[in-house]
C-alpha cells in the first residue's frame, strides 16, 4: 500500500490514546508507576522479572549459559511481566527499572541489593560479577563490548522501526516499511561480513556479544521475528545463518528461550523458573502430551 497522505504536525503535540497500533493500549507518554503492585521474591539471589521477547530472552540465556558453565550464584527465579497488560507500570516493578522496560534484575547477594536494568546493562553486570563470557584482555573487551553497543543501538532500527511498520501498526505504508527493512538488510550485511572470518562475532570465544545480537537477529534468520524471513530474503546472509544455527543448537540458549515464555508451542513455555528442575517437569509434560 502506497502512502498517499501527509501529516501535517501540529504545532504542539497533544496525546490521543487512539492512535492505534499493537500496543496502544500501553503506550503512554509520561513514565512512573500506574497502581500500586508489590512484585513476587523467590529463594535465590537473583530475581529476574521478565518475558521472553528478544530482550528479555538474552538474560535468561546468559543465567542458563552461566549455570551450564557451573557457577552456582547463577541460580535465579524468573517471574513474567505481562506487558500487554501493564505489569510494567506496578510500582514494584517501576522502583527497579524507572523506564518501565523488561527485563529488570535484582541481585539480592548484595547489602542493600543492587537493581540492574537495560538488556546490555544486565549482561554486562553478570559477566563482570562471575569473571565470564567476556574477555579478559582489554583489547577482547573493548571488541566484545563494541558489538553489545552495536546491537544496543542497532536492534531498536529493527523492532520499533521495520517490525513496528510491518508488522504492527494499524496500516502498512510503503516509506517507513521500505525506509526500516533497508536498515535491517544493511545490519544483516554487517553481521555477515563480521562472521565471514569468525566463528562468534569476536572470534573464537562465545560471549556475550553473541547472547545480546542472537535473540534479535538469530530469530529473525530463524524467521521467529515477524515473519519476514522471505521478505528480507534472510538465506542470502550465509555466515549469519551459520553461527545463528550454531548457537540455537547450544542447550542454555534452548532453555533460555523457554523461560518468562506465554505465546507460540506450550510445550515451549516456561513461564515462571524458580529451580533446574522446572525445565525437567516441562519436558515431561511435553512427553506426556504427545502420549
């Protein structure tokens, strides 16, 4: 559909809660607390609150990646924050992450406890506080880090930008939709020259510049994101399809895509982790389904 209409801006923005759109209904233009919500505490040190979209699969990955890797202190509870229905406005919620955004963590290991929020923040934090999955060279953390700013800076291009006008605004319009998925092709291109010679995107070692760019850009390969892998001809990016495969096979990553999930396949869905054990009651409600 061709865009024939001009907006015309008003002189002073006003808000019109009808504007339409997958998430109207939360979308708001002022930030704090909407009603009072105390949020739930679970018996490890880590309380993540979350749900599974891209940003929030990353934490929850990066917990699996940690325990698999034997740290103990990695134990965590997860709890779903349903964003569609505003739970990220309860004022528990808001108090450890002010911008009203999952996933929010709050490490309970420390006096008073420490509340981390921001994807990139959360997986900088862990990997400093167990010493993994990051460099320990300067020059190794410098280029791990430039590729967790990168997709930072990069993945809001492709959520809010192409999957916004493509998949979820009230009608499809041709400039914004041909506008976002030229950018998100030239991030595919980026991606694809960096692995051209690497396995992960900083060499040899998986890190968490791997786990930050994988939720995004891997479930858009793997065409989870939107459905627009035809759209934007995804097979075409070989070395990116390559290490998405890859890591998709590690079983952290597979865990972690479980966790604070409540759409697509239940036998996928773990909607609240408190214990290892959760993900060995889920398999077997799996088994007992298909009977």
């Amino acid at each position: 559909m061709n865009d024939t209409t001009s907006y015309d801006p008003p002189r002073v923005w006003t808000w019109d809660m009808k504007s339409g759109g997958a998430f109207e209904n939360v979308n708001r233009p002022i930030a704090g607390a909407t009603h009072d919500k105390e949020l739930p505490v679970g018996k490890h040190p880590l309380q993540l609150y979350s749900l599974a979209t891209p940003n929030g699969v990353k934490v929850t990955v990066m917990l699996e990646e940690l325990l698999a890797l034997g740290f103990e202190g990695a134990e965590y509870d997860a709890y779903v924050i349903r964003i569609n229905d505003g739970d990220q406005f309860g004022s528990g919620f808001v108090e450890i992450n002010p911008n009203s955004k999952i996933p929010a963590l709050l490490d309970r290991s420390q006096t008073p406890p420490v509340r981390v929020f921001e994807s990139g923040s959360i997986l900088l934090y862990l990997a400093d506080k167990f010493g993994a999955l990051i460099p320990e060279d300067w020059a190794g953390r410098a280029e791990c880090l430039n590729w967790v700013f990168w997709q930072m800076g990069s993945a809001p291009y492709l959520g809010g930008g192409f999957g916004h006008f493509y998949k979820y605004a009230p009608e499809r319009y041709k400039y914004p939709i041909d506008r976002y998925a030229m950018e998100t092709k030239r991030q595919l291109d980026v991606l694809n020259r960096n692995l051209a010679d690497r396995r992960y995107m900083c060499g040899d070692a998986y890190s968490i510049a791997d786990i930050a760019i994988w939720p995004w850009y891997g479930a858009l390969m793997l065409n989870r994101l939107y459905d627009a892998g035809e759209f934007l001809d995804v097979d075409t990016y070989k070395n990116v399809a390559r290490w998405t495969e890859e890591i998709a096979a590690r079983q952290a990553v597979q865990r972690g895509r479980m966790v604070n999930r409540i759409s697509g396949d239940p036998s996928e869905q773990l909607h609240e982790r408190h214990d290892a054990s959760d993900f060995d009651h889920r398999t077997q409600d799996k088994l007992e389904a298909a009977g």
